[in-house]
C-alpha cells in the first residue's frame, strides 16, 4: 500500500489518519460523556478533566495535520454510479467533520481558558488563555456538549452510509478507507 492517495485508493496514512482519529474521537466523547457525572469525591474527578483536555488538544492537532494530508492528497474517484448529489454530500460531510472537530476543540479551549488560566497538555506545554467575556464558561459548554453530540450523529449517518454502500451498493466505497482496494 502507498502512503499517498491514488484515484482507485486511499494511502496508508490516509487510512491510518482516519481510523485513528475515528477511535480517538469516540474515546473523547466517551471520556466526556462518563466525567460530567463524576462526583467530587471521585478519584477521577480531577484526573478525567485532565486527560480529556489534553486528548482533546492532540486530537485538534491531529485533525489538522489530517486536513494538511487531504489538501496535498486528492480523493479517491468516487464509485461508478454513485450520482451528482451523493458525491457533493459525501464531499460536504467530510468538510462538516473538520470544522465540527475543530469547533469542539475551540470551544474546549474556550471552556478551560474562562478563568484567564492556560490550558496545560498532558504535562507537555500550555495554551496560554487568549480572551475572557462573560459567560463564556458557559456559552462555550453548551457549543461544546452540543456540538460533541451533533458530531456523533454525523458519525451515525456517516457509518450508515459506509454500510450502505458496501452491502447494499455493493461498491468498493468502504473497502477503500479499510486500506483494502
């Protein structure tokens, strides 16, 4: 397998880049999810906020060296047969993708930074805070809650459609981000 795309197939890093970020993703909304209802005298009260806070920042930095990879490396052709409207759908999700998972990063950050304090990273560096208003712990929250639960509703639709077109198509759509065509 190369690691570039081709126009019959993704590449190695395109697949691993995908595949990587797609379990990472989930685990953050996973870890998200299960914190929110610890409670103070959890052990992992404090622990949980940290690592997800710092996943979260890899994840965004992972996300866009994901994006600098696409921008140099063209799609795959679509399958023959699939229409106009089904390729600028799949084109306009995948950009959906992007900006939700960047959204959700900066409104993390924007969570985390209300308090004028920086954000640390798993003990490696620290984003320092850029700009409080008010309310901004809260109005970023709620960007952030709602957006992590719209971002998993495209996860839905998009693996339905991954399954769709694999079993009911019967086209090579899926096999190609499996790194299998």
């Amino acid at each position: 397998m190369r690691a570039a795309n081709s126009s019959a197939a993704y590449g190695w890093v395109a697949v691993l880049l995908h595949w990587l970020l797609a379990l990472w993703l989930l685990g953050l909304f996973a870890l998200g999810w299960w914190m929110v209802d610890l409670d103070y005298y959890s052990p992992w009260y404090q622990r949980a906020p940290w690592w997800h806070k710092g996943l979260g920042v890899l994840a965004a930095m992972l996300m866009l060296a994901r994006y600098g990879w696409r921008l140099f490396n063209p799609l795959p052709a679509a399958e023959p047969g699939m229409s106009r409207w089904e390729i600028r759908l799949a084109l306009w999700g995948q950009r959906l993708f992007y900006l939700m998972v960047l959204l959700i990063a900066v409104s993390g950050y924007f969570i985390v930074t209300a308090r004028g304090e920086s954000l640390p990273v798993l003990g490696w560096f620290s984003l320092p805070a850029s700009l409080t208003i008010a309310q901004q712990e809260d109005i970023a929250g709620w960007v952030h809650k709602y957006l992590a639960w719209g971002f998993m509703l495209m996860v839905l639709l998009h693996s339905v459609a991954a399954l769709r077109h694999h079993f009911a198509l019967g086209d090579k759509t899926l096999l190609k981000i499996l790194g299998r065509e």
